[in-house]
C-alpha cells in the first residue's frame, strides 16, 4: 500500500511475563488538559461529537467507519439516557469533501451507546479517502482511511503500526500521538489490552495513579465498560491516531477481566461480581459498540484480511475459546493433548491461513506469545519473586519448565501441531505479531527447541511489541530502567537461544514493514510515559528476509 501524495500532518507475563468544518483535513481533538470523561457542557443545544472518529478492517471495497454522538447534556456513555437520533455519514475522495463518493444516513440511540458504526462499501481498492459524520447541524472531526489493495495487486509495501497494552491510569498515551504524526502508516495494529477493566488505585503506574479511571470502580456491568470505552476514547492522541488511518483490532484479557477463558478469569469472582457469561457478553457488547471492527456481540471475533498477493493477516481471539489455565509451570495437565487455547473452528481458521499460497506472507493479529520460553537456571531473588508475581506462581528452582502458563506455553500441545503444520507442508514467511507481555521481543520459533542450538530449525519468527503504558519488569521491581532488568535478559537468552531480541523495560510502539524482500519491525521506546510530552527514540530494528524463518538485526531503521 502505498501513501497519498497529499500530506496529512496484566498482570499476566509481564506482566513481565471541535467539530471540524467540511474543509478541514485532520481531525479536530481535545487538549491533554481536557482528556478526562466530557461532561456535556450545560446549554449545549447540538450534539457533539466528542469521542472523535474512528475506521477500521480495511476491504478492497469497503471500511468500517465508526463514531459517537452526544446528542443532549447528560446524554454520556453507560447513562443509558438519550432520544434516537439519525447521523449521516460521506465517504470523500479528497480531504474538502469536493468529491463525496458514498454517504448514507443511520440511526443510534441509548441502545448502542448512541454509538454508530458504517460498512462503508463499493470502494475502490487501495484508495485513501477522507469521512466525517453530521447530526442536527453538528458535524464530527474528519478522518481519513485507507482500502485494502485488490486480492491480485502485487502490492509492493505495507507499513502499519503495532500496538498494545494500553493503561489509561499508567500514563499518557504519548506514544499514540508519535504514531498519528507520522505520514507514513497503512494502518494500525492493535493487538489488545486497549483498555483496562480495574478501579482506580488498583493498577497503575508503580503504584501511582498517573490519571485514575473512570467509573471509579472495576467495570463488571455494560454500563461500567460503556463508560470506560468512552473515558479512553476521550484521549486526544488516541482520538489523533484512530483519525489518521484504520485500525484493525482484536482484545487479549483486559477489555473483559485479567486472565479470561472460556469459563471464568482471574480478576472475576462469581460470588461478588455475578455469572461470568453475563459480564463477558457485556464486555463484548461495549466492545462492538466502541470500536470500529467488523464484529457484533454474539458474532466471532477472528477474521481475516489481505492486503493484494503480499499478505494476508488473521486476527485470533484467544480469550473467548480456551480452556482455563494450569494452575503452575509443573502442572502434569500441560501435556493434555485435548487442551486448547484457540477452541477448535478457529484452530482449523489458523491453519487454513497459514496454507494460504494465494499471499506470501502470513502475518498473525496473535494477543498472546507462541514462542517457547523456558525459565533459567537461576536469577535474582528480587527478580524471582517479581516474575513470579506477574505469572501469578512460584517460581520453579528447575530449568525447563514454561515461562507463562496464560500464552502458547500453557498449550504446548496445540502450538506443537502449529508449529508442525508449518514445518510439515513446508510453509514460509510465517510472522506471528504479538501483544500482551509489555516488553518488546524477536524470537525465532524452533519446531524442536532442544536441538534448535544444533540446527536452527526454524518455522517461522515472532515480533512482540512492548506496552503503550502497562507496567515492566523494572516497574514490578521498582528498579530504575535498564540496569536489573538486564541481567534477567541475559539470563533468558542464553536459556533460550532462539529469543534475539528482549526487553522487559520499554513503553512505547513498533512500527512493521513488510514487502516481497523481507518484514522489519522497529521498536520505539518512551523516554518517560507519565510526561504526556516525552519523546519516543529509536531502540532497535530486527528482520526477517523471505524465505529464511529466521531474526536477524536490521542494519537500519525504517525511512
């Protein structure tokens, strides 16, 4: 995909283990100073559109638009109060809105939030186009968006940004304002975690409230994750960021409770906080209203885009199927090949993408690690019993044993078959993009890892970014970044030879580039994300060239 001419200014393992007129061309945000929940101010006699707007899942022909009306003071997310309104949305082919290509009208109301969401379609592939909403007079920010290539293009790049594990309370979401003021993205990839179900004081920043969440309270009803939906999505740089390009999406554990599956979650307790299927189908239903996926409450989660003879990339939802997790590292029911992590249709869904020969590169939306980690030997007593809070078990005196039961390391069975579907039908340029772990790694995925020091037989290769805010390894430990965290790095490479890349310390974001060549992610790194002005630098850059299934640093960075 290639860029307009016209610029466009868990806790789990790591856890460690406004309104813009019809000529304006960027999408009209709040300051810092007001990104906390709007209260509609009194007197207002229009609606207001103050959660900005939003696209996402690309289609050669088509895009999902998305926003949010207030039409009335008091009419705020999770209220439940509010008349049903009509919103008419246009689709443009240029930033003025000279050339309205699509438009429609739809209606909204407390039902949904008053939010509204668009299939806009009958598009042309591979178009940048422009859109904004209108209501009773009132017209929305603009965003600009993106079509995907034809499936027969031969699509020479695509450049997304990938991210996850954003905590509202943590910090400032800085490193999505970097992100929207590049002029170079096709779209964004956000990999989970995109907001937080706890109460304020609950998890934060190394135990300081940087901005606390609201409701004031851990979200279990729809109306608590209504209003949490629409505390985040009052973010200026979010709001920048979702009006610069599509998103594609999928959810990891927080948009529901910490460490979901099928059946239950850790943060739940059925007692106190209800039946777990109800606040789930809460969890899901804000989740389709808020955000701009091809998803409704009830439906399935996992799909699939392409991007021409390039790419394809599967977004799996690896929360809602799962059998629950082992209670240790050394539980004997590790080794139960009926366990699954993925359920099976969606297991059949992953292995049917990665035989695709239609594109050449299989790109993966996975929200928690398929490579194979190991402890080390021996560590740090202060860093011990920091990893063993984040995986919620002790930590075992024995070398061998998984990393993190909550990712593909509690389903070894199952990522067995995987990986050994891409050995045995010979499949390439395999990159599973990954979330989750707030820290940022580039592994190579072994089939057999006790010979992999022998003869490197890797099948593929694993790019993880690290947290927008979420907390590190050197936060759990209260250590200053870079220095104690560094020995436990050491410590995991050399136990594990096929990890290239860690680090348990960094906030910040990935930039990803694939083209028929290779895939190269670039990591950037906050320099403090409580400062909403921090900057973000470059770390550091690792590839993959075609046809290897192997890391290896990338002489430069992306340009």
């Amino acid at each position: 995909m290639t860029e307009p001419s016209a610029p466009f200014p868990r806790r789990t393992a790591l856890q460690l283990g406004a309104a813009a007129g019809a000529g304006a061309a960027v999408a009209a945000v709040p300051s810092r100073a007001g990104a906390t929940p709007p209260r509609t101010p009194p007197g207002q006699s229009r609606p207001r559109f103050h959660h900005g707007v939003a696209s996402g899942d690309p289609l050669p022909d088509a895009v999902v638009l998305w926003t949010r009306v207030t039409p009335r003071p008091g009419d705020d997310p999770g209220t439940g109060r509010g008349p049903v309104v009509d919103v008419t949305w246009e689709v443009a082919a240029d930033a003025q809105f000279r050339r309205i290509v699509r438009s429609g009208t739809v209606r909204t109301g407390p039902d949904r939030d008053h939010t509204v969401k668009v299939d806009a379609t009958r598009l042309t592939p591979g178009t940048w186009y422009w859109y904004r909403f209108r209501c009773q007079g009132s017209t929305s920010p603009v965003g600009r968006t993106r079509t995907a290539p034809a499936h027969s293009a031969a699509t020479p790049r695509l450049r997304m940004a990938v991210v996850s594990c954003a905590n509202w309370q943590a910090g400032w979401f800085t490193a999505y304002r970097h992100l929207a003021e590049r002029r170079d993205l096709d779209l964004v990839l956000h990999l989970g975690d995109y907001l937080y179900e706890y109460a304020p004081g609950e998890y934060q920043a190394r135990d300081v409230v940087v901005r606390p969440h609201d409701p004031p309270r851990e979200m279990t009803a729809l109306a608590d994750y209504r209003r949490r939906h629409g505390q985040y999505k009052t973010d200026p740089d979010l709001q920048a960021l979702h009006a610069v390009a599509p998103w594609v999406v999928t959810w990891d554990d927080h948009e529901s409770a910490n460490d979901a599956w099928a059946g239950g979650a850790e943060n739940h307790t059925a007692g106190a906080e209800g039946e777990w299927r109800r606040r789930r189908s809460f969890a899901q239903r804000a989740y389709a209203e808020w955000m701009p996926v091809r998803y409704e409450a009830g439906g399935r989660l996992y799909r699939r885009l392409r991007f021409g003879r390039l790419a394809s990339l599967s977004m799996l939802d690896l929360r809602t199927y799962r059998d629950e997790q082992v209670g240790s590292p050394v539980d004997p029911a590790l080794g139960d090949p009926d366990r699954t992590i993925t359920g099976r249709e969606q297991f059949r869904f992953l292995l049917d993408g990665l035989a695709d020969r239609q594109v050449q590169w299989k790109l993966v939306g996975n929200p928690v690690m398929i490579t194979p980690v190991r402890f080390p030997n021996a560590l740090d007593t202060r860093l011990a019993d920091g990893i063993s809070t984040l995986v919620d078990a002790p930590l075992p005196p024995v070398q061998g044993v998984p990393y993190n039961v909550d990712q593909w390391d509690g389903y070894p069975v199952e990522r067995a078959r995987v990986l050994g579907h891409l050995r045995d039908r010979g499949i390439r340029d395999t990159v599973f993009l990954t979330g989750d772990i707030h820290s940022g790694w580039a592994c190579d995925l072994p089939i057999d890892g006790l010979t992999y020091p022998v003869n490197g037989n890797s099948v593929g290769v694993e790019l993880v970014c690290t947290s927008v805010t979420s907390d590190n390894l050197d936060d759990i430990t209260n250590s200053p970044p870079r220095t104690t965290s560094r020995a436990v790095e050491t410590a995991f490479k050399a136990s594990n030879p096929h990890i290239r890349y860690l680090d348990f310390d960094s906030h910040g974001f990935s930039v990803l580039q694939v083209t028929p060549a290779g895939a190269q992610m670039d990591w950037y790194v906050l320099t403090d994300r409580t400062d909403p002005n921090a900057a973000a630098v470059h770390s550091v850059s690792y590839r993959v060239r075609a046809g290897t299934q192997k890391v290896e640093p990338a002489p430069r960075r992306l340009v």
